[in-house]
C-alpha cells in the first residue's frame, strides 16, 4: 500500500504508524494503542537514551499508579488543572471502595506525600528522582496515535527538591539544557516559550515549553519543565532542618517528555516513502540485501552477506540479511518504508570484487566501497545524521516569521510560529489568541534569535518580549 503524500500530513502520519509497525491503532477503546515490536524497540532506543542523560544526577524510581483521592484533592489549583482528564476507580471486584482512587494523570500528588516521609534535614537535599510511567487522561479532544492520548505510556518526569529557590532555578537549566542535548540529539528542532499564566503548569510558579513545528504548520508541545517553588511543599509539608535548626519548606522542579518526542522524530524527518530514522536510534540500522540469480555463486553471496553482517554486529550495528522472495523493488520498498539508514546490496559482482554496494535512506544515491573498508560506514552514517539535523533545522526557520502587526500574525499563525512584540499584560494576552484564532505560546526563551521590535502588537506601548503564537496539537 502507498502512502499519502505528506502533505497530507494527517493522512500520512496515521497511514505510517501502522503500515510501519509503529503501534496497532486497532485497540478496542478510543484513544488507546499498541507498541508493536518494530515501534518498541524504536521507543527502546529514544528512552535508554534519554535515561542515559538523566542517569548522570538523578535515580531512577517507580510510584504506584492509583492515587488517593484525599492526596489528589489537595492541592487546589493542581486539581482544578487535571478535574476534567481524571480516571477514578470506585470499585474494587464488586464492592465500593471508601476512598477513591485516581489513575494518575501526572504524579505530583502520588509522589510528593512520599518526598515528606524522605526528606528531614538539608542533608537530604538535593533529591533528583525521575520514572518513566504511563500516564491516565480522559481526552475528549480528536485522539491520536503518540500525539493525543488516553494511555500516554511512555512519560518520564522528574521531580527535583531543593533548598533555596536558587537552587531551584538552577536545576531547571540544567533541565532546559538536558532537553536541549536530548532533542538536538534526536534532530528535532524547538523553540522554548514561557507560557503565560492561564496555560502555565497547575501548580507551578511558571512554565518553560519546548515546541517543535509539524509538517502542517501546527505546533506540537514535546517537553515542559516547571518552577514549582514551594506550592507543593507546603501543601505536602515537605519541609527540611537546616544547619541552623530552623525548619523551612522545600523548593521543587519538576519536567516531563512523553512519546509525542517520537511524534515529532517521525513526523520531522519522514518523507513521502515512509520513515526517516536517525542511525542512532533506528531500531534496524541497516539491511542486506543478498541480489540472488539462478546458478552458481548464490551460497558465496549468502555467505559474503553473514560476512557483513557479523562484522557490522561486532561494531555494534542492528543489522537484518532480507533473503524473502521478495522481488527487490519490493524489498527496497519495505525497507525505506520502515526508515533503515543504510542499505546494503551484495550480488555476483560485489562478490567477486570484495566491493559492497551502498545507500543512504535520505538521499538514496547508491555508491559503492572496498568491502574491507567498511568501517568508515559508520562515520559516514553519523554524518548522514548531522545533515538531517541541519534538514529539520532549516525546515523550522523557515516557518518562523517576525511579524509587526496583528493582521501579519494572524495571516502566518496558521502556517507556523508567528513573532511578535508583547507587553506581557493578560489583557492583550487574551486579544491576541481572539484574533489570531491561535493559541498564544508565550514569551520566546530559546531555540531562535529575534529581538522585540519595541512595541506590543495589541496596545503599542512598549514591549519588552517577544512572543510567539500558532495554531497547536
């Protein structure tokens, strides 16, 4: 089956996730899919990644799915945030519980009456914990596979406690410098915006937001980190002894990525023939492809392609030999569909040459090298991946545009991230996203160079941000 073209981005994108063995969308409850084995493995390789960078100051955990309802309701602007998305489990087998229970939406309220059984002394501090759970809410809004879920199942958070609300405000750089590394890393592009107030995390004294640009214009949030301060803690008495004896509250971080980082990994590098995978995390790095003739020397190709591929393996290489009697038009197609970096192809000729012929998924222009140098294949492969790093770089800038008037946000908004000057004040706030029928993302922090241009594109008085609006998933 073709795919749409990618232009029709939703087609596209809903078409690839299951002809591409990402997830079975066929899961009987809306909003809910399945990891299959080709995707898993994908998902595998993103994650262990990003443990990787989180394992260098943070310990990983795991806390309970099932939140108390007298926990969950306590603190009141967090709650009023999440009412509306929450599941609640009322019977246990056939009879009421006493005390319901939610599937967490997030884990704040699960894991920070915890935190004030930890931490007693300000030798305690820092704690950096984070896991990587599934995560529960009833979205009414268009479901979609990775984008927009009931079961989000891939959602690392971290949660950090601290003494000073210095220290606090350090860890979230080091948390936008992480997910700067991460998403770099992946070649996803984003812009970091400081929401405003009303879209701010529930709870949070304020919001960084790292926003990647789809195919269709839309933006896409991938990851958030939040300045708790000491909400949290001193509705969770989360407090510590300090060196002088006294007690005072604890001040907290805490930053989330689910699997909308594979959304947008998929999304951004894909093409009209299906997915575009970096080599580092392509669950099937490369695959070779024995071009077998009726006759004589189809044993020594055979043999020459487990040659390859043990060699390649040893270098820590995910590699598959397609022997199926496939034609090769459609092998190549099954091949790129899934995102393979690199094909190998090993006929008659290779063979008797000691030659292996290759090609890049990107670019598809075959070439050929001396089989004993296939070492270098793997250089050439994480230059391969820098090249579609400056791809999806340049794809982005293209469609960010500084605008200086209402009328030029609202005619850009829809097809990218529109700039703008901003006073900051809510009212003009609000009269941007009416008018620009868009949401307004807040205050740019990262991710793009641009400068106010002195003036609010509501009010007109001065405009000491910039800030950014676009139509969102």
């Amino acid at each position: 089956m073709e795919l749409p073209e990618k232009t029709r981005f939703s087609e596209w994108f809903n078409e690839l996730i299951f002809t591409a063995e990402i997830m079975d969308v066929r899961y009987p409850v809306k909003g809910i899919y399945v990891w299959m084995p080709f995707g898993f493995k994908l998902r595998r390789k993103v994650y262990d990644y990003l443990r990787s960078l989180l394992d260098r100051d943070h310990e990983e955990v795991l806390f309970p799915l099932l939140i108390p309802e007298h926990e969950f309701m306590k603190e009141a602007e967090h709650i009023r945030g999440f009412e509306d998305e929450v599941y609640w489990v009322t019977h246990g087998g056939l009879e009421e519980l006493d005390v319901k229970l939610a599937l967490r939406p997030t884990s704040e309220t699960a894991i920070y009456p915890i935190f004030n059984l930890w931490i007693r002394t300000h030798a305690d501090l820092p704690l950096k914990v984070y896991q990587i759970v599934n995560v529960f809410r009833y979205e009414t809004k268009h479901t979609r596979p990775l984008i927009r879920l009931r079961e989000v199942t891939s959602f690392k958070e971290a949660h950090t406690v601290h003494a000073t609300m210095e220290e606090a405000e350090n860890q979230v750089e080091k948390a936008v410098n992480l997910y700067r590394e991460f998403f770099d890393t992946l070649g996803i592009p984003y812009l970091i915006f400081q929401r405003p107030e009303w879209d701010k995390f529930p709870g949070a004294v304020y919001t960084l937001a790292f926003d990647t640009i789809m195919p269709d214009g839309k933006t896409l949030q991938i990851g958030t980190v939040h300045n708790l301060g000491t909400n949290f803690a001193e509705t969770f008495d989360i407090k510590f002894e300090t060196p002088d004896g006294d007690h005072e509250y604890a001040c907290q971080t805490c930053y989330g990525i689910s699997e909308r980082c594979i959304a947008a990994l998929i999304a951004i590098h894909g093409d009209n023939s299906g997915l575009v995978l970096p080599f580092r995390f392509a669950p099937i790095q490369a695959v070779i492809i024995p071009v077998l003739f009726k006759g004589e020397g189809r044993e020594r190709i055979m043999e020459r392609a487990e040659e390859i591929k043990s060699e390649l393996e040893r270098r820590g290489w995910d590699v598959v030999i397609d022997d199926s009697e496939l034609r090769p038009g459609a092998k190549y197609y099954r091949w790129e569909l899934k995102g393979v970096p690199v094909r190998i192809e090993i006929g008659p000729s290779e063979v008797e040459n000691n030659t292996l012929t290759v090609s890049f998924r990107n670019d598809k222009k075959k070439f050929e090298i001396e089989a004993d140098k296939i070492h270098e294949l793997t250089g050439m492969a994480m230059e391969n991946d820098d090249r579609l790093r400056e791809k999806s770089r340049r794809f982005m800038e293209e469609r960010i545009r500084m605008c200086g008037s209402i009328e030029e946000a609202k005619e850009h908004a829809g097809k990218g991230v529109a700039l703008f000057g901003w006073c900051g004040k809510t009212s003009c706030g609000e009269e941007i996203e009416n008018r620009l029928e868009s949401t307004l993302l807040g205050i740019l922090k990262g991710g793009y160079n641009a400068e106010s241009p002195g003036e609010c594109v509501v009010c007109h008085e001065n405009a000491p941000y910039v800030a950014g609006s676009a139509r969102t998933y």
